[in-house]
C-alpha cells in the first residue's frame, strides 16, 4: 500500500462531497482483506513465493500499459535507479514480504492494530531523517502507542515484553511497519522527474528481483487451485487496483485526511478476521488496540512543535 503524495490537494476548507470518502474506504477494505489473506497463505504457500509471486503478476499486468513510459523515461530513471531500487526494497519487497512471514506467528486482528502505527512511525523518522521537529502530540502520541503495543504483544500485560521479550511475529510486523514509514519519508525526501506509475513499475521490478532469494531459499511452493486465488488477490486489488485508489484518496482528500482511514484497518480486519478465520479477539485486543489508535489520533490532533532547548 505505497503513499504516493504526489498530487495536487483540495482547499482544506472546502465541504468534501460524500462519494469522496467512498475511494479511501474502499483502499482501506481492501487492505484488510489482504491482512486475512496473509493469514490464510501461512501453510496454504510459501511466504517468499506468494511475496514474489504477487509482484511477478502485478507487473505482467501493468507492462502492457506502463513498459512505453519506463522506455521513454528511461534516462531519468537510470539517474536515479538506487533510489528507486531502496523505494522497492523497503515499501513493496520488506513491508509486505515481512507481512506474510509474520502471518504465521500471529494473528490476523493483531497484524491489523499495527497497521495504523504507520503513519506515527512516519511522524518520528521525519524528526531523525528530514530533521523536521517533532510536534508535542507526536511525543505524547508515540509513547502512548508504545504501551499499547507492549499491552498487545505481552497479551495483556505489558510486563511480559521485558521478561519474555517480543514474540516473532508481532516482531515482525513491527519491522515491516517501520521499513513502510522509512519508505514513505523517502518518498517525501527524494523527488523524481517520471510520472508516478512509472516510478512504480520501476519500484516493483526491484521488489521482485530482492524476493527472488527468499523464494529459492524457502520450501518449494508451486501455484495450485487452493493457492492461486490468494496470489491474484494480493497481486490485483491489493497491489495495484489499492495503489490507484490510495493515490486517488490523496488527491480528493489530502494526505492528512486520507491517512485518517487507516485508523479503520484494525476494526475491519478483525471483523473480517472473525467472520473468515473463526479469531476470537480478546480484551487485551482492545485495551492494546485501543492505546495505540489514540497514540495516532493525539499525534494527528495535537500538532503543536516541541519547543527548542538550546
């Protein structure tokens, strides 16, 4: 699910018509589902064979339509190919790969609460990496989402991170959250003179060829008629048809509030995740859940800098 803010956003006091909040509910739908669909390939597939197999069918898709524009861009994109090849590691191979890896360590429910750090995640690397101060609700926020995600991880008490330490698939997730907020400051940082699919297509060819290891050095994982359909999910809606929605989102609603969506994730998931998976979310799902979307909702609302101490 790349942020791709690259377009032009709508006066902020402007009255948003309702069928606009439908294009970032609907991105938001789909990632959820492709959170059940990561649980569902633990033991269905490989996880290095559906992350490579995903990316594999996304670009046959889009080459027809896309390839003419990477030729004819092709001088800007060999100036700028590192950053472009960093982009594809970290915001489609790690951020996804890791996902499906973490599938089978974890729950579906938990893998959605950690989805919404993301932006607050982002909100601390820019501190670090652009050097943009950090606001008080981003300090407040970070650490309130912290014991939340401690409440998660320790199943319900906090204390058990200390003594047990973090288990591997919510370590996971936490990784992959924090190589999508690295890839989206990136995104900030690094600006690019060829259009924003063609930075894509360029971006998830590199994905591709950094999943080819982990496909060779994991079990032999062929496409069957019981797997087939989680690749085209993750592969269709969840790789492009989410990606033309999220950019789509950004341009009617601004980056600000379309991100505001995400906050939906953890709930649709572990609706999706009881309806589908039989999951039973427990209390420590919402206490934990709970602390880490306020932790988002202060950084988001209290954007007041911290002031400077010299």
């Amino acid at each position: 699910m790349p942020v791709l803010s690259y377009w032009g956003l709508p006066p902020e006091g402007l009255t948003m018509p309702l069928h606009y909040f439908l294009v970032p509910l609907a991105t938001v739908l789909i990632w959820s589902g492709n959170l059940i669909v990561n649980k569902l390939s633990a033991g269905a597939i490989a996880p290095g064979a559906i992350a490579l197999y995903r990316w594999v069918l996304a670009l046959l898709v889009m080459t027809p339509f896309i390839a003419p524009s990477v030729w004819r861009y092709r001088r800007e994109i060999s100036a700028v190919w590192w950053k472009l090849a960093i982009l594809g590691l970290l915001g489609l191979a790690m951020w996804q790969g890791l996902a499906y890896f973490a599938a089978a360590f974890t729950s579906a429910t938990n893998m959605g609460i950690f989805v919404p750090i993301v932006p607050l995640i982002t909100l601390l690397l820019s501190a670090l990496i652009l050097r943009e101060r950090p606001s008080v609700g981003a300090l407040l926020g970070g650490i309130v989402a912290l014991v939340g995600l401690a409440v998660l991880m320790g199943h319900g008490d906090p204390l058990k991170v200390l003594d047990l330490g973090v288990g591997l698939g919510d370590g996971l997730m936490l990784v992959a959250c924090v190589t999508y907020a690295g890839y989206s400051v990136l995104l900030r940082r690094w600006t690019f003179e060829i259009p924003r699919w063609t930075a894509l297509y360029v971006q998830a060819s590199f994905a591709t060829l950094f999943l080819v290891p982990s496909f060779f050095l994991g079990e032999a994982s062929p496409i069957t008629a019981q797997n087939i359909w989680l690749i085209l999910y993750a592969a269709i809606p969840a790789s492009i048809v989410s990606t033309y929605l999220w950019m789509l989102s950004i341009r009617l609603l601004g980056a600000n509030r379309a991100s505001i969506f995400m906050n939906l994730v953890p709930v649709l998931t572990a609706a999706f995740a009881i309806l589908f998976l039989g999951e039973a979310p427990a209390l420590y799902h919402f206490i934990g859940g709970g602390l880490a979307l306020l932790g988002v909702a202060l950084a988001q609302v209290v954007t007041k800098p911290l002031p400077r101490f010299s």
